[in-house]
C-alpha cells in the first residue's frame, strides 16, 4: 500500500509516559443481541395490551376481570 500512512491508536498517556489502554464507549456490545420478551394480554374484545412483566399483565387482566390471555412474546 504505496503512499499511506498507518496512523496509531488513540491511547492516551499515562503517568511517566506509559500508554493507558483505551476505554472508549464503555463496554462492549454483546453479540448475538440478547432478545426481549414483552407479555401480551388479550382481552375477548381483541384488545392487545403489551407489558414488560408478567406480574404487570395479570395484575391489568384482573382489573379487566380476568378474561384475558397472556401470552409470553420474544422479540
């Protein structure tokens, strides 16, 4: 590769002019991404309700009279 210059890695110094490792952008991403599961509940009507916790859809199918279904959705 005629012509460029490979340029250095930001690493900023440290005491006595030692390089510090980079910790730019904090820890790193996990790969694959870790997948979500939200809870569903439907009510006879064909209302759909999304929740973050299973406790928070049973504690709304209560309130709507214990009707509905939930269902455990990965996304």
């Amino acid at each position: 590769m005629a012509g460029l210059t490979p340029t250095p890695h930001h690493r900023p110094e440290g005491k006595a002019g030692k390089t510090m490792a980079c910790n730019c952008g904090g820890t790193a991403a996990q790969w694959p991404p870790q997948p979500v599961v939200v809870y569903e509940l439907t009510l006879p009507d064909g209302t759909v309700r999304r929740y973050v916790t299973h406790q928070e859809a049973d504690a709304a199918n209560k309130r709507a009279g214990s009707t509905g279904v939930i269902t455990a959705v990965t996304q």
